[in-house]
C-alpha cells in the first residue's frame, strides 16, 4: 500500500481529491455522510504510517484514543455532578501523558518503547482532547457525544500539524450541512487556498528551504572564524521564511481540505511578518497554537496566582505568565536547550514590550505616533523574530560542535 505523507506530493493531492467526491456531492445535495467521512479520515491516517508499521502504529493510536475517549467520557459524566479541583487536574495529567512520555523518550529519559506512541499527529490530538476536557470543566460543553468525538478526534485534513480547532466550533460546523450557496463559496475559498498552498509549500519554501537555507549553511560552517559568523544572520532569515512558507502552505492545504469536507477550520496565520510588536506576532503566527495556549495556559496560570493572592503585582503576574506560557510552548516543541532558550526570548520580548506600552501611554505627548514609528515597529519585531529563529531552529547546536 501506498505511504501518503500529508499534502507532500501530487500523488496525496489525487487520492485525497478522489477519496472526498462522495463527500463534495453528498454536501452540495444538502447531505453530510458521516461514516464516510469517518472512514476516509481512518484510511488517511493509516497511510501515513510507515510501510512495515502499519500494525505497531495502528496498535498505537487505536489504544491512544481508546485512552482519551476513556478520560473524556468519564470526566464528561462525572462533571455534571461534581467539579473538584483535583480530579480535573489529574485528567488533564493523564491526557497529556502519551505526549510527555514521546517527549522523554526522545532524549532517552524512558525506555525507547515509548517513543512508539510518537505517530505523526499525536501533538495535535492532545490539543484535541485535552481541550476537550478543559472546556468541560468551564461547561462549554455540556454533552458528550461518543461519534462526534470520534469525528473531531480523527478529523484528518489538520491532523499532523494543525490548525487547532476546538470542539464546541468544529461541532457546530459538522452537525449541521451548509446550504448550497454557502458550501459554493466554502468550494470557492478551498481552491484559492489549494493554489496558495501550492505557491507557498512547493514553490517558496523550496526555493528558500532547498537552496538558500542549505547555501547560507554551508558558508557559515566553513567560516574560519570561531565562535562566530556573519553568515548565521543570513541563516536565520533564510530559515525565518523557509519556515512560514512551508508551514503557512500545509496550513493553506489543511484548511482547503476542510473545507471541501464542510467544516470551516480556524485561519493559522495572518500575515506575521507585518506585526507591529511580539504580542501581534503571535496573534497572527500559528494562530490556533498561539490562541489555545493563551487561553488554557496564560490565561489559567494568571487567573489562579490573582486568585490564590501568590504574586500581587497584576504586571508581574503577566510577566510571570509570559514566561511560564512560551517555556510550556517551548517544551511542546521538544525538550532541547534551543527550544527553551528560544520560549525564554519571546517570554522576555513580551515582558518588555508590556512594559513599552505602559511607558508609552503614560509619556504619549512626548512619545510620537505616526506611519515612520509604526513601520520603525514592524522592522524591528520582523528583526527580533527572525534572529531568534536562529536559536529556534537548532542550527547553532551543529555549528558551535563544529567549530
């Protein structure tokens, strides 16, 4: 059988586009064919998997979402009676403990057989259920539906690397079929997105990502100077745009395909690179990551310090909050000194952009505003952003054991 890498070749794009007519049909006629979709999305995960793996793999997310749908529907039922603390947060510590355990076993911590569980898609999956039971216990949600889960769990198009969508707006979407004149338009903005996908993910980012991120590679591992190169700044920027053209194309895919399939996946970026400062950046980069960790982390942790009276400052509750939301970010990426070093920038880019504001609206008459300062803004946020994917993309590990 086939190895169908998501949205890597023309041959997944044929496949994929055969594999969801009924669906395109069934929805322009008014019908939504739910086992299909279901069934599809099972077909598309388990190409995925490595010739030779299919049986450990399948083995490995079919008890994975036994596991979850288990934590879900047990904390689904007991909610609506009782709401303790400690239960929700030993819930949340058992959903996330597949992912903790791929993210040790990386480094050796634990024993190599748990890095089995580490199948593409795991990370956007416990996004998936973990959020599902956080928004239980805020009562968003307040009926477990087993076969929509089961949907949501599966939903293929944004398994591997997102968007981010959250149960209660994936669940309006797919219990209910958009009239026709709507799903037209839903067909309209799933093509533009396929070409712009195409654009980014086949032309750009190879351009970028093939040629001059390896070419500016080359030229700063054979800089003779030691400790340094002027060539890691033509790294990091090479990388910087290698990295949004590739993800912002699989992105441009994934939400097409959802589309095509009636479901209106959340938008992952918006124009990144035109922030004004480091809170704008990540409000329009991977904006469905951004958005679920300052809602279930930032907005958490700052709620419980005010609340438990830990830190009486709200500015340094925010600081704190800051740096405790970007290291947990960071430690979703990997447990690697550059992952953390990278968390620990923007923490403090965020830090001292908070205290900016503060400092500018109290001097605002003798602190200007006009299109030099804003665009002033926008070179410098690009600037910090691209030089701390230097940090983030791990190149300086290679290059310092180099030299």
């Amino acid at each position: 059988m086939p190895n169908l890498q998501p949205y890597a070749d023309p041959t997944y794009f044929f496949y994929l586009l055969v594999a969801l007519a009924p669906l395109a049909i069934g929805l322009y006629f008014g019908k939504r064919f739910v086992w299909y979709e279901i069934l599809v999305s099972l077909a598309f995960i388990f190409l995925i998997f490595d010739t030779g793996q299919y049986v450990k793999q399948g083995v490995a997310i079919l008890v994975y979402s036994i596991w979850q749908f288990l934590l879900v529907t047990f904390y689904s039922a007991y909610r609506k009676n009782r709401n303790a603390n400690w239960v929700f947060y030993l819930m949340v510590a058992l959903s996330i403990l597949p992912i903790t355990l791929v993210r040790f076993g990386a480094i050796g911590v634990y024993k190599p057989e748990f890095t089995l569980l580490g199948f593409l898609g795991i990370s956007y999956l416990t996004f998936r259920s973990t959020g599902m039971i956080i928004e239980t216990r805020d009562g968003a949600i307040k009926e477990f539906k087993p076969v929509m889960f089961l949907r949501f769990m599966l939903f293929m198009p944004t398994l591997s690397s997102g968007p981010i969508d959250r149960y209660t707006r994936f669940a309006g979407d797919a219990g209910s079929v958009p009239d026709r004149a709507d799903y037209i338009e839903m067909l309209a903005y799933a093509v533009k997105s396929y070409f712009l996908g195409f654009v980014y993910k086949f032309i750009l980012s190879y351009y970028f990502g093939q040629i001059v991120y390896p070419f500016f590679q080359s030229l700063a591992m054979g800089d003779n100077h030691h400790g340094f190169s002027w060539w890691l700044v033509a790294v990091a920027y090479s990388y910087g745009m290698y990295l949004f053209f590739d993800f912002a194309g699989y992105s441009r895919f994934a939400i097409a395909t959802s589309y095509l399939m009636g479901i209106k996946s959340p938008i992952n970026f918006n124009q990144p690179y035109r922030a004004h400062n480091i809170k704008d950046f990540w409000n329009r980069w991977h904006m469905s990551l951004s958005f679920w960790f300052r809602d279930f982390v930032f907005m958490r942790f700052s709620f419980l310090v005010m609340r438990k009276k830990w830190i009486k400052s709200r500015n340094a509750v925010s600081n704190v909050g800051y740096l405790v939301n970007m290291m947990v970010m960071g430690l979703w990426h990997g447990l690697t000194w550059y992952y953390i070093l990278y968390a620990l920038m923007h923490g403090t880019g965020m830090i001292v952009n908070d205290a900016w504001l503060r400092y500018k609206k109290k001097h605002r008459d003798q602190i200007p505003h006009n299109k030099f300062t804003e665009v002033f803004a926008i070179f410098l946020t690009f600037n910090f952003v691209m030089l701390t994917f230097l940090v983030f993309c791990g190149f300086l590990d290679k290059f310092w054991f180099h030299h």
